[in-house]
C-alpha cells in the first residue's frame, strides 16, 4: 500500500465542535478532520487540494499526516459528504500501528475479459469491496481477481481468493463475480430447445405412422 503526504493544521480548541468555525473553514475550502486511535484523539483541518490526493488516487492507501512538527501514520476510515452538493465536509483519520490490526473496506480490481463474455455472456457483479483484516503493513491498495477463464455459468466466491496476508471477513461462499447467461442467448439457447424437441416429436410421429402401417 501506497502512502500520500499531506499537511495539516491542528484546530484550536475554540474552534472544535463550532458549527460557525466549521461553515467558515469549508467556505475558505478547508475541511476539519479528525486522527483517532487508542487513546489518542487529534482534531485539525486540511485543504481540499490535500485531500483530493487520497480522493483521486482511486485505490486504498496510507497518508502521512503533517501537523506541525509531527508526522503521523494512518488511514483514512470514513469521508462524508454533503448530500446536496456532494463536497467533502469532513474526514476521519486512524492512527495506524504496526502490531496491531485494522478492519478495512478494499476495492476489488477485476482483471481480464472472460472467455463467456466474448461468447455472448454478461458478468454479474456481486460484491465490489471486501471487508478484510489485516496489520498495517499488509494492507492491499486493491484485491486483484483474475476473470478471464470464465466461462458462462463458472463464478468466483470469497474461498477462491487468495489472502496469505490478511483475512477476509465475509463468508467463504460469498458470491464475488459469476458469468450469466444474455438475453439474446438465452432465447437462442430456448428456440433451440422448443426446435428439437419439436424435430424430435416429428421422429415419433415418423416412427409411429411407420409401426401402424406395418
């Protein structure tokens, strides 16, 4: 996993829970934040320039956090978003340590063209992230799974993914990607059907005419 630096400026205690200090820093676009960790707990504020580096990296990664004269290791665990103009009005930051654990959400990344695509299948996606547990420095950016020798009706679950340095948290059954079945097949694949089993009962006819002329 990848780590980005940032910096930011530690907030004031006046200014910590001031929903007029808040509108202000978001109106100069700078966002309050927040590292948390056991017993640890540091409230700050950082540009909207800084945070688009994690934003727009598009995979899970650490952060270097400057404050001051610290630097601190974590992670970004939640960005809320204001839900009628859909900007960032807050983030929160775990402090992140080596020996200990964390529980995480990791983006899937599917690689390849599955071989019952290009027959005319569709993949269904079913899960997009995996929720796993892992120490710090095995965090994955991104979990790969490789769908190109799937063919129409194979499917890939959690037991199929490899996870030497972490655990995955959802059940071993959980459906990840399976190729279904098109439309336009399945109707083929039908009146394909409904024609032999119509050619067939021709046969019996033909057979059946023949006995009784016999």
């Amino acid at each position: 996993m990848n780590f980005i630096k940032i910096c930011g400026i530690k907030r004031k205690k006046i200014e910590i829970g001031n929903k007029k200090f808040n509108r202000f820093f978001r109106k100069c676009k700078k966002i309050p934040c927040i590292i948390y960790g056991k017993d640890f707990n540091i409230p700050f504020y950082t540009t909207v320039d800084e945070l688009n580096k994690i934003i727009n990296y598009n995979k899970k990664c650490g952060v270097f956090i400057k404050l001051e004269d610290d630097q601190i290791k974590a992670i970004p665990k939640e960005i809320q978003y204001d839900v009628i103009k859909d900007t960032i009005i807050h983030v929160d930051f775990y402090k992140l340590n080596d020996s200990i654990p964390i529980i995480l959400h990791i983006p899937i990344e599917f690689i390849g063209r599955p071989i019952g695509v290009i027959k005319g299948g569709r993949c269904s996606f079913s899960i997009k992230e995996l929720t796993i547990k892992s120490l710090p420095n095995n965090i994955p950016e991104c979990i790969k799974v490789n769908i190109d020798h799937l063919d129409i009706g194979d499917k890939i679950t959690v037991k199929n993914i490899e996870k030497d340095k972490f655990t995955i948290l959802q059940s071993s059954d959980s459906l990840i990607v399976k190729i279904k079945m098109s439309r336009i097949i399945s109707k083929e694949e039908n009146k394909k059907e409904e024609n032999k089993k119509e050619e067939n009962k021709k046969e019996e006819d033909k057979k059946e005419k023949k006995m009784n002329s016999n």
